[in-house]
C-alpha cells in the first residue's frame, strides 16, 4: 500500500484504487492523533477507553487528511458475524456523532455519494471494495470468524443484488492485517476452514503442538476469486500490524492494551 502523509496524519491508500477519480479510501496508521499511553496516537476506537475527547478529535484529524466531513461516516457497529448492511444517508454520523441505528453489523455497502463507509480493526482485516461501473462501494471487517463466515463473499452477493453490480467489474483490497508470520492459532480455529475447498495449501503452516500458523489474506483472497472477482482486480496490502506495531496498532502484539485504526471508503459528490 501507499504511504500518504497530510498535515502529520499517516494513512494508507491502495494504489489500484487510486485510478477512480470518484473515490476516496483510505486506512489509519498511529500517527497524527492526540492520544497518549498505547492509544498512541491516531486511535478510532470508540469502544475503546480512551476518552470521547480524544477519539472524536482523532477522526476530525483523520478525516480531514483524507478529504471527508466528519458527519459523512458511517462506522459498522461490529459482532465479528457476517452481516451486511446497505448504508443510507440516514445512517450518516452513526457511531461517531450520533448512536448507532443498528447491532451486528461488520461489512457496509452504498452507492450514494458522501457517505464515507467505516469499519475498525487491530488485527482483523479491512477489505475494500468498489465498483467502477455502477458507481457502489462496501467495506468489511474481517476477523477470523467473519472470514470463516465469508463476509467477503456476502459482501459481492449483497453488491449484486441491490445495485446489479457484476463480480467481475469490482475492484478489492484486503488492508492491513495480522500476518501469517504472526497469526498462530489452535486446531479448532484451523478446521472452521477446512471446508474451503476453493483454497490452495499456502494459507497455513502446521506446527508443533496442534497450533498452526493461518494467512488471513490469503484466505480472503481465495474467497474474492471464488465469489468471481478477478484476480487481477485484488490487491493485498502485504502489511502485518503484528509486525509494524510502531506504526499499525496490533491486539495481539500490544496483548489488548491498543487502541484501533480504521478504514474509511467513500464516493464523492458534487
């Protein structure tokens, strides 16, 4: 991914997305936010305890860096299930300027322009989405469990069946994630994707002790290209949060005590 620097705020935009003159995307890192301790600096987190202060001045910074109003965003109030929500103009400022008008909501999709979609992760995975062609956009949250639920996948289906979009016309980026090289998980964990059967043998690493080492992206990849999105039209972001705790707020690295970056998607409006 494309580091991006404004006014001391780093995020992270795809470079395959960045063709579409009509989007705006974009993922945190740490940086350019006002909060201290591991909070530090740029945490979205709004279920997190660092106070409502800092958390709602961060997504002024972050918002304003990217070039998105803040009463724009729309934050998927998550459950780690796979449910996908078709995002309103009512649902603006839902989680950040207002309470939330729904639960259980990990993935969003809409087509109405300056509606800037959100999901939050530290570990979990952001998976963008958009389609040129009939103008929608969706973005999930991707833990293991909604990747062992094929969020993904229910996000294509949903962008099908309300805006007629074709798999093959979308456009996916799977962001910054716990990596392979960090991600060891135990044996039940493993087998929810044993199913998978669209899957080649690269996505885990069988270690000693029944523990195993999963590659989320990887794992989500196989899931895009099956639900019928070319491969070409995937980009991954290669980025372990684990890895680059500097810069990425990891759970699993900073053993809970992080706070959560976000990644927004948006189209613009006149």
């Amino acid at each position: 991914m494309k580091e991006n620097y404004n006014n001391e705020v780093m995020y992270y935009t795809f470079p395959d997305f960045e063709q579409f003159d009509f989007l705006v995307h974009a993922f945190s890192s740490r940086e350019g936010g006002v909060s201290e301790g591991y909070y530090s600096s740029m945490n979205l987190g709004i279920k997190t305890d660092d106070s409502k202060e800092n958390i709602l001045k961060n997504y002024e910074l972050f918002t304003d860096a990217v070039g998105i109003k803040l009463e724009d965003v729309v934050i998927g109030n998550l459950n780690h299930g796979n449910n996908v929500r078709v995002a309103t103009r009512n649902d603006a400022g839902c989680g950040i300027l207002k309470p939330f008008n729904y639960i259980n909501v990990d993935a969003l999709v809409t087509n109405e322009p300056n509606l800037a979609i959100t999901v939050t992760c530290a570990d979990c995975v952001p998976v963008f989405f958009v389609d040129p062609i009939k103008k929608a956009i969706g973005i999930a949250h991707s833990g293991w469990k909604g990747t062992a639920q094929e969020i993904s996948a229910k996000v294509v289906e949903k962008m099908v069946e309300e805006y007629g979009c074709k798999p093959e016309d979308i456009y996916a980026g799977v962001g910054p994630c716990i990596g392979m090289c960090c991600y060891e998980v135990s044996r039940d964990v493993f087998e929810e994707f044993l199913e998978f059967d669209y899957l080649d043998d690269a996505w885990y690493f069988e270690k000693d002790d029944d523990k195993f080492d999963l590659d989320l992206s990887r794992i989500i990849f196989g899931t895009l290209a099956y639900s019928g999105i070319l491969p070409e039209h995937i980009s991954i972001s290669g980025l372990c949060t684990c890895c680059n705790n500097d810069v990425l707020f990891s759970h699993r690295a900073q053993k809970g005590k992080r706070g959560t970056m976000a990644g927004m998607i948006m189209l613009k409006g006149n």
